[in-house]
C-alpha cells in the first residue's frame, strides 16, 4: 500500500519525537568533545540536561543508515539513487559522496577530474560576477548527482563561496534528569605491574595503568528529528521529487531508531516509542512499508530525467 503524504502537503515542519532508554541496564555514556568531555546543561527549569549525540553526528549515521558496506552500495530499497564514488589513479576505491563529511564538497571529489563538471552544471564561471541560480542549476545539479546534498546540506566554498544549502533534515539526542555514574578500571601488565623494567613505564604503555570512567543515568532519553518541508518545496523540483526526498528522510529516520541505535560500545539504546508532534494528523509509515515504497519514488524521479544517466558518477582524485 502506497504512503500517503497528504498530510503533510500544508505544513513548513515535520516533527518527530523518539523516547529511547538503554538496551541493558540504565547506564549509557554520551558522546564526548575535544576538550569538553560531555555536553552538560540545564534547562529552563534547572533540571540536568546531556546531549548524547549532536546533530552533526546524527546526520552522519542517517546517511549511514543507507549504505550497504559490503557490496559498496546502497541498501536495496535505495538502489538507482545517484551517487559519486570515487577511485585514486591506480583505480583503487577510496570513498563516495554518501559517506564522506561534506558530500560534493568532499576535497576527495573537489580535486577529481570531474569537479570542473560540476561547475559548468551549476552556472559558475570564473569571471562572472552574476549570481548563481539556486533553483535553476544548483538544486538540479545536486538533485542529479547525490540527492543526500539535498536532505543533509552542502557548502561548494570552493565554488564561489557562496553555494550552500543547510539541513533540510536534522535530528540530535538528548536526556533528561541527567546524572553522572562514575566508575573506572585498571589496565593491567601480566609480566611486569610497575613497568619500571621497561624504563618508560605507563608513559610506553607497560604496569598497570588504574584509570577513571564517567558514564551517565537519566530519568528520559529522547531523540528529536526536524524535516524541513518548506525548504523541500522550496528547491522547486516538482512533486516527485519532494515526494521522494520526504520518504528518503522518512526511511533514514526508521532505519536509524531499528538499527542504528548502538552509538557506542557503553551506549546501546532501544526504541520506546515513536510520535509526530507537528502535525498531529501524520503518522510516520512502517520501515517496511517505505522499503517497499521507495523505489516507485526513485523510478518516477528517473523517469523525468532528473538523475544522472547511469545513476552513479565514477571520478579519479588527484593528489596535489
């Protein structure tokens, strides 16, 4: 049975809001930053707050949840998206516009043979002081090669420095009543506990190394997700192509809440429950039922000629 996304055809937002809770146990340990360690804060009402994944870190495991590692591509119900994947100059695979950081922008991609393609596509010329056409070429050229570009945002500094498209899609994770749980460990040195036969000690990785860990309790872990459906509209690519991007992001968000959950070794969460908080009348559809929807979407998309012909760009990167 097809999706209906009717619903959705007079609201600017999409608002999905997930309660998750640990797998086992009630301990989890967040993310951490350089010289930050945990993200700690308070709400509006004092209560402890923890952001246990950013957006940027969300972002990236939505675009993972798509990939097919094993056979270098994308998973079934995805398959006849465009893609650019990227090989050096012995023909060895390096990597592609779905799993690098900045997708079209990636300097793996940028310093290709085929970037100047790119360019041209979008209506950049050296000399020109014109502006750049966003509805006319850009989002056309990016819908043609990675449609990712699209949902998850792009910045061509390198092209003008000025192209850029933020997230249509977003998401982050946080908890609730947040509380520290510390405990720690040792590392421990069969042959020699003090390591001082070795001379260098713990400093060259000998003795036992006694070490402190802080992982966290929370009353409620929730993740957000933001589809912006006025910024879909507003690429101005017609109705199957929105119709497309929306389900992709729908697909992105349920794929990641069934199988993406373990964030890391101490922080393996399980799905609670699923709910739309704007608009109420919409129900985010079963996994199953976009894998079995997505690929009309794709193949309506295609046939308007709007992906690349085949679908996946093959380019070489050039060291400097």
């Amino acid at each position: 049975m097809p999706i209906n996304l009717e619903a959705l055809e007079r609201t600017p937002r999409l608002l999905i809001e997930a309660t998750l809770k640990p797998l086992q146990g009630s301990r989890f340990q967040p993310t951490g930053f350089p010289n930050l360690g945990a993200a700690v804060y308070r709400a509006p009402d004092k209560s402890e707050m923890l952001l246990v994944e950013s957006a940027q870190s969300v972002a990236n495991r939505l675009e993972a949840a798509c990939w097919d590692d094993i056979n270098d591509d994308w998973v079934g119900p995805l398959k006849g998206l465009p893609i650019v994947k990227v090989k050096d100059t012995r023909g060895d695979k390096l990597t592609n516009s779905i799993l690098e950081a900045h997708r079209l922008n990636s300097p793996y991609i940028e310093n290709s043979d085929w970037f100047d393609t790119l360019k041209k596509e979008i209506g950049y010329a050296e000399k020109s002081s014109g502006p750049v056409d966003m509805r006319g070429k850009v989002y056309p050229a990016l819908l043609k090669y990675d449609p990712n570009c699209l949902l998850h945002g792009v910045f061509l500094e390198s092209i003008a420095g000025v192209i850029r498209s933020p997230r249509a899609l977003s998401g982050f994770i946080e908890a609730s009543g947040a509380a520290v749980a510390s405990s720690g460990g040792v590392k421990n040195d069969r042959v020699d506990a003090s390591g001082k036969s070795q001379g260098s000690g713990a400093a060259g990785g000998y003795g036992n190394v006694p070490f402190a860990r802080d992982e966290y309790t929370a009353g409620t872990i929730s993740a957000y997700f933001n589809l912006d459906l006025a910024q879909i509209r507003g690429f101005g690519l017609g109705k199957s192509v929105e119709a497309l991007l929306v389900a992709l992001a729908l697909f992105k968000v349920q794929k990641f809440l069934a199988e993406g959950l373990r964030l890391r070794t101490a922080c393996d969460l399980d799905l609670v429950d699923l709910k739309v908080t704007r608009p109420a009348t919409f129900k985010v559809p079963e996994l199953i039922e976009l894998e079995q929807t997505l690929p009309s979407f794709i193949e309506a998309v295609a046939k308007e000629k709007l992906f690349a012909d085949p679908p996946t760009t093959h380019v070489t990167w050039k060291k400097s």
